[in-house]
C-alpha cells in the first residue's frame, strides 16, 4: 500500500469540470400514471439510485415507450443522480451503470443522467466510487436548494471540479476497494440467509389462519364457533401522522437540543427499537405535539419499507410516516406485536410504490391495510416466541454487524485515503 501512496502522490492528475467532460440528459418525459405499471420497456426507479452506488439491473420497473418517442436510454458509463429529495444531506445520490444494459432502459423522471464526451477517460467502477466521497457528495449537494423540498441544480452540477487520474491509478484503486467492497457482500449475504430462517416462522405465526387457531386454543368457545380473528385497518388502531424538519434557517431549533430527532440513520446504527437520536432539536422547533412514545415509524419515501418501534418522545423527519396507537386500543393493542407485524407491512409498502411519481406508498392503500389483531394473551404469546427467535437469530449471527459495520468503515476509510488527489492551483 506505501507504494500506491507514492504513486499516486506522483501521478499526473487532471481536473475538469462535469460540463467540460460530459453532458446533462434527463429521465422519461411526456409520461402519465397510466403508462407505468406495465409496458413494453424497462426503467430504472428513483430507490435503485439512491441504494446503489452501481446500478442493479434486477431491480427495473416496467413503462410504455413508443417508437417514435425521443427519450434517453441509458448506456454503460451513465451517472445517474437523484434530482430531489426532502433531505438536504441526501440530495443528488449517484448511481453509475457499469454494465452493458442487455435492452434498452430508460430513467426515471424524478432524476437525470450524466454522459461523459470521451468514455475512454473514466472508469464506470472507479466513478462508482468516485462520485460516493464526502468530498464530492458535499459539493453535489451546495448544489441544492429548497425548503420542504431540495432539487439539484444541472447548471451548478456543471461546474462541479472532478480528478481525472490516469487509468492504471483508476485500475488500481477500484481492484482495491471492489475487494473490500465483496468482503462485505459476503457477509450480507449470510446474514442474509440467517435471517430468513427467523422471517419464515415470523411470517407463520403471524399469519391469520395460525393466529385463529391459537385463538380458537385459548379459547374453547371460539373454536367450537370457528369465530376469525378480528382484524382493523391501520387508520383505525393508530393517528397517522407525517414527520417534519424544524426550519434549518432557525438555528436555535438545532442548538442545546432536548428533543430527539430520528432519521434513516438512526435505524441503520441503532436497529429497529430506538430509545435515543443522534440528532436533537429544541422544544421551540416542535410544531404541536410531540410524537408519544410506543409509536412506530415507517419510512414511506426514498428507502421505502424501514420501520422502527419508539420507545421516548420523539420528532421524526418527512421520511417517516408516524403511528400512534389511538387511547381507545391501549387494553387490548400490544405495541410490540404491532412492531413484529410491520416487518410484514414494509414487505407490502415496498410493492406498493407510486411508480409515476417521487418513490412513495400509496398512503391511501397503506390507511386501509389491515391486520389481524387478536386477544391480548395470544399477541403476548406471539410476541414472546417471536423475541426468542429474535434473539436466537442475533445469537447466531452475533458477529456479523459487528464485522459488517467495521468492513464498511474500513472501506470508506480507503475509498477517502485513495480518492484524494492533490489539486495544484
């Protein structure tokens, strides 16, 4: 490794702007809610972006494209980037195609594509990484403006600076952290398969006909009546309620913070039960009422199909739908059977995204969803089996965020150290 500080302490790096190197295109134009959902052609969703620094050509959505339409399909080399979000930090994600698409495939319409003049001169995979740094994430994102809302600005994309370093420096600094990158994946994906082992009981003992019969064996009346479960939709057991940003203009609201503030990343660092937020803010950023503790959230936008159960007081940003258990429910609700019964609710959100729009649930379908909610000793039950499984599933795999965690920190730390580049003035 010294040897590749050297060599690329030495390398003759040149540094252009996006506009000098490459052009601006957008995603799908022309099209209405009744063109998605089916169709002859394949597109390239708002959430694949914004997940993956490489483009996952598994994960398309299916569109109407005629003949004779002008539209931008994409080409191995394209860097995709997100064109809005409600988050500031988060505006502007990159995703580069780093494959031959075997079809054409179109883009979203919520972002746009940038398409180098001479393919030869950059790698896909090293812009892959490339384009992730803190130091290009933070000059994408000055690009931004907005309140509710950020939308990246393509004329001030343009004059974003980026190191052109020459190919055999790119060579090696993507076999170096596609290494570290795979290290990882390799444990993903045995996480992964320990994991299902836990969602397969978790998605039986939750099912209706396996809630009715331990029903129906609690209760000898019931299961001579063969009564079902009772079931209520989720705007019936809960207020719903959208989260908010206290204004980022105010600076007070964000200085001696009491109140906790949840975000995606609290999730990914913490898990799915949160007691505490990385972020505060101050009681005079709260707009009426606090949150209660024992509510869920539920990422609804963006990252679709997260949820967490709430155990303080708490704010959440607009990501998140909120849900709180109505007063009327608290006898016979058991919120930590609610919290088990989400996992089942997020794999629903996750195929039931508005396709035509900003990546989104259809809220209306999520209010009316039901579940099946039977007596409080049989969620109890279900709850205490669910735990342990829980908890066996983490036994098992005890080591494996642990080992995640560092693997990922060691590779962003290299992704820093190796895309870097001195700039002479």
């Amino acid at each position: 490794m010294p040897d590749l500080w050297e060599r690329l302490a030495a390398a003759p790096v040149a540094w252009r702007t996006l506009g000098e190197l490459g052009t601006f295109y957008s995603g799908l134009k022309g099209k209405t809610k009744t063109d998605f959902g089916g169709g002859n052609a394949r597109f390239v969703p708002y959430r694949n972006v914004f997940a993956n620094a490489a483009t996952d050509m598994n994960d398309l959505e299916r569109v109407s494209v005629g003949a004779e339409e002008k539209q931008h399909a994409l080409q191995v080399g394209d860097v995709i980037f997100t064109g809005s979000s409600e988050i500031s930090d988060e505006s502007g994600m990159s995703s580069v195609v780093v494959c031959v698409p075997e079809r054409e495939i179109y883009l979203n319409s919520f972002c746009f594509f940038w398409r180098l003049h001479d393919k030869g001169i950059l790698l896909p995979d090293f812009m892959k990484h490339l384009f992730r740094t803190s130091a290009m994430r933070k000059a994408i994102c000055k690009t931004a403006s907005g309140v509710t809302r950020f939308n990246v600005s393509k004329d001030l994309m343009k004059k974003i600076v980026i190191p052109v370093p020459p190919l055999e420096i790119q060579r090696e600094i993507v076999r170096i952290l596609d290494t570290l990158t795979a290290l990882t994946t390799e444990l993903q994906t045995e996480r992964a398969q320990r994991l299902r082992q836990y969602e397969y009981y978790r998605d039986m003992l939750l099912s209706e006909t396996y809630l009715t019969k331990l029903s129906a064996t609690r209760n000898a009346e019931r299961q001579t009546r063969g009564l079902p479960v009772e079931s209520y939709s989720l705007c019936e057991l809960f207020h719903i309620r959208n989260g908010y940003t206290p204004s980022k203009r105010v600076k007070s609201y964000w200085q001696d913070g009491t109140v906790p503030w949840f975000r995606m990343e609290d999730i990914r660092a913490h898990g799915n039960i949160l007691d505490d937020a990385m972020q505060k803010v101050h009681p005079d950023g709260v707009k009426g009422a606090l949150f209660p503790a024992g509510s869920i959230i539920m990422a609804t936008t963006a990252t679709i199909g997260v949820h967490a159960l709430v155990q303080v007081d708490y704010l959440a940003n607009q990501r998140f739908t909120n849900f709180a258990l109505k007063s009327e429910y608290a006898d016979t609700v058991d919120m930590k059977y609610i919290y088990h019964y989400f996992y089942l609710i997020d794999d629903w959100a996750k195929r039931n995204v508005n396709a035509s729009s900003f990546a989104s649930v259809k809220m209306q379908e999520l209010k009316a969803y039901r579940i099946p909610v039977p007596p409080l000793g049989v969620q109890r039950q279900v709850v205490g089996i669910l735990d342990k499984l829980e908890m066996l599933c983490r036994d098992v795999t005890a080591g494996l965020p642990r080992e995640m965690a560092l693997r990922e920190r060691q590779y962003a730390y290299y992704r820093e150290r190796l895309l870097t580049f001195a700039r002479a003035d």
